[in-house]
C-alpha cells in the first residue's frame, strides 16, 4: 500500500544529496574541524562553508551562526543564555502562550528562579493585540520571545512589530524568534526582522534530525549553558557534528522558498475547499496562517480515533505538536479553541513533496472516517 505523508511540522524526509553529504563525512572527510592535520583541515573547510550556507538562508553572517543539537537546544541556549548574561539590567521575560514547549518549559524554569515571565495570550484563534505586547514590555524587560510560525495551527505572530515597540519603550531587551517552522517556507532575513537571536532546525526542511543552530546578531552577548572546550566560540562546546552539519547545509542550499510557496498555498486552498465541504469540520488555523499547516476537527471523534483509521489507509497526520505526545494542546487552549474541538484536532503539515493526491488520499479516508466512526461518539 502506498502511503501519504502529511506530518512534515513534525519532521521532514532527508533529501537523498543531503543523506549522501552525511555519508562522505562520516566515512571519507572523516576529520575533526580542531584538529591541526590535513584532514582537520579540510573538515574545517567543509564547517565553515557549511556555516555561511546556513547563514545566507537567513541573511545573516557566517560568524553570527551557532551550531547547535536542534531547535530545542537553540531556544534553550537563546532563553538561559540571554537570562544568565542580563541578569543585571533587568528579570521580565516575555513570550506568547503558544510557543514550543522548549521556550515555554524553559520559561517557566527561569520563573522557578525568580526571574519574572509575562506570558501574551492571543485574542483569539485568528492573532494577537499589539497592544499587548507593548502593555507587556517595559525597562526591565530583558528578552521577548516570539515564535514566527506556530507549529500546531500555522499561526503567525506580529513579528515584524516588536522590534519598534522595544524601541519606543527604551528597553534594553533582547529580541528572539523561533523560526523551527518558518525556515525553507518563509522568506527570512535577520537584518529586516531586527532580531537578535533566531533558533532554527535541518529537520524540518529535508535535513538530518539532531542539528540546528542559533543566530546570534553580532554584538550580542549571550552566556554559555554547556563548558569543555573552544568549539562555537566556547558558547557551545563539543565537537561539531560534521556531517549532519553538513548533510543541512545540503538541505539549505536546496530550498526555493518562493516556488514552494507557491505550490502549497494552492495545496493548502483546495484542501480547505474540500473540507468545507463535510459535515462536522471545523477549520481551527486562521485565514492568514502559513500555508503549509492547517490545523482542523473532526466534531466529536477523538483525534487519536481518526489518526489510526487514516493510518489505516496510508495516510499519515498528527494531533499536534510532536513534543506533546498526544498530550493536551497548550495552543489550542491559549486560542480558546473549545475542548471538545480541541480533542477533536487534526493537523495536516505540508512539504515541498506534498502533492494533490496526498491531499485526495486524506480527504477520502477522512470522510469514510467521519461517516464510520461516528457511531463511536459519546
């Protein structure tokens, strides 16, 4: 049976140049980027172009780029680090209720350690007020951090706004977004965003799992959370990991953000055509979100229920966040989606080798779904 991957929020398929590019350096250019023979060389060679790749997919500078285990050590670093070397100015941090849970936990630890967190809650499903990112920040405000997609509902907070609000507010804070789910499918540009920190991962456009990296603007100081050696400046110690490093510079090199755009935008509208055409759907992603997630219920089956029968016919979702584990959406929560819905939800997850008969596949298995499991509802 053939199957249809939908899951691509949760991760992403390795492209075969970038699995192939993981092989050559762990079995030819084998070296370690320290070490001062030939063929530390040449892997020093391979990190650093591998580095400003990297950087130029988001418009940075390759020594504003901080190689790290993935997304969630990114955010990590960016929030403890930022924490650890303000702590002086100021102790507010703030960040969205909807954010991963790597920014969320790792807020609220530094809340445990006496530093102040005001969490922004949207409106409602569709956003946020402004207006209540700039209530919130003000001159002991050391760090917003802001997520520029969300990764249950595609939801995209006002980004572009905070910089200027910081601004006018004469803080001192630091800026962060965590673009795991934008990078490959918007267009990023540190320089427009005026952030000073952005988390990203490989996994989530065709690279390896287990790489990822922070940006940091330079000028900005952040402090180590790990200690042992001179790698990544000392601010993340440990030697690199060469070939899924260079397995995302791959993956990297090979994003068309605007011609994938394109093609899932147009995915994303004829599947929510589809939808609104059967009974019992509720469309729980705003209008506006990104394109490559749409997040929906089926009124009254549970979504593990309708996760195993789509399996079932080779068609495979998610209920939300991988991290999660099944577990009950914080997002959804924050957007005051209703809970029976929100035990009802589906999220569909794009990727530039999503196709139409994907999309057909699922639409089929759903309504049989909805038409056979509904005798299961309480």
């Amino acid at each position: 049976m053939s199957f249809h991957y939908l899951d691509n929020s949760a991760t992403t398929k390795v492209s075969e140049n970038a699995a192939k590019k993981a092989m050559q350096l762990m079995c030819e250019n084998f070296g370690n980027p320290s070490s001062l023979h030939s063929f530390g060389f040449e892997a020093e060679k391979e990190l650093s172009a591998a580095r400003e790749n990297i950087a130029s997919l988001i418009g940075a500078k390759e020594n504003e780029i901080y190689f790290t285990s993935g997304g969630t050590e990114a955010n990590n670093l960016a929030l403890m680090g930022t924490a650890e070397a303000k702590k002086r100015a100021g102790n507010k941090i703030i960040v969205t209720a909807i954010e991963h849970s790597s920014v969320l936990d790792t807020a609220k630890h530094l809340e445990a350690l006496g530093y102040e967190v005001e969490f922004v809650y949207p409106k409602d499903k569709n956003g946020f007020d402004i207006k209540d990112f700039e209530n919130a920040i003000d001159e002991k405000t050391i760090l917003v951090s802001v997520m520029m997609t969300n990764n249950e509902t595609g939801l995209m907070p006002p980004v572009s706004k905070i910089p200027a609000i910081i601004k006018r507010k004469s803080s001192s804070a630091l800026f962060h977004i965590d673009a795991v789910q934008a990078l490959g499918k918007e267009n990023i540009n540190v320089v427009s965003l005026k952030c000073d920190l952005m988390s990203i991962s490989a996994h989530k456009i065709h690279g390896p799992k287990g790489v990822g990296a922070l940006y940091i603007k330079k000028g900005v100081r952040i402090l180590p959370r790990t200690f042992g050696g001179k790698q990544e400046n000392s601010l993340r110690p440990g030697t690199e990991a060469l070939p899924l490093i260079g397995a995302f510079s791959v993956a990297a090199s090979e994003v068309k953000v605007f011609e994938n755009y394109d093609k899932i935008s147009k995915l994303n509208i004829y599947l929510r055509q589809k939808l609104a055409d059967l009974s019992d759907i509720i469309i729980n992603s705003p209008d506006d979100a990104s394109p490559y997630i749409l997040n929906f219920s089926a009124k009254g089956i549970r979504s593990e229920t309708m996760l195993h029968h789509l399996s079932g016919y080779g068609v495979y979702v998610s209920s939300g966040s991988a991290c999660s584990k099944g577990g009950k959406s914080h997002v959804l929560s924050a957007l005051n989606i209703d809970d029976d819905l929100a035990d009802s939800a589906i999220r569909v997850s794009f990727s530039k080798e999503s196709t139409k008969e994907d999309v057909d596949a699922l639409l089929e298995a759903l309504e049989l779904g909805l038409n056979t499991l509904q005798r299961k509802r309480k």
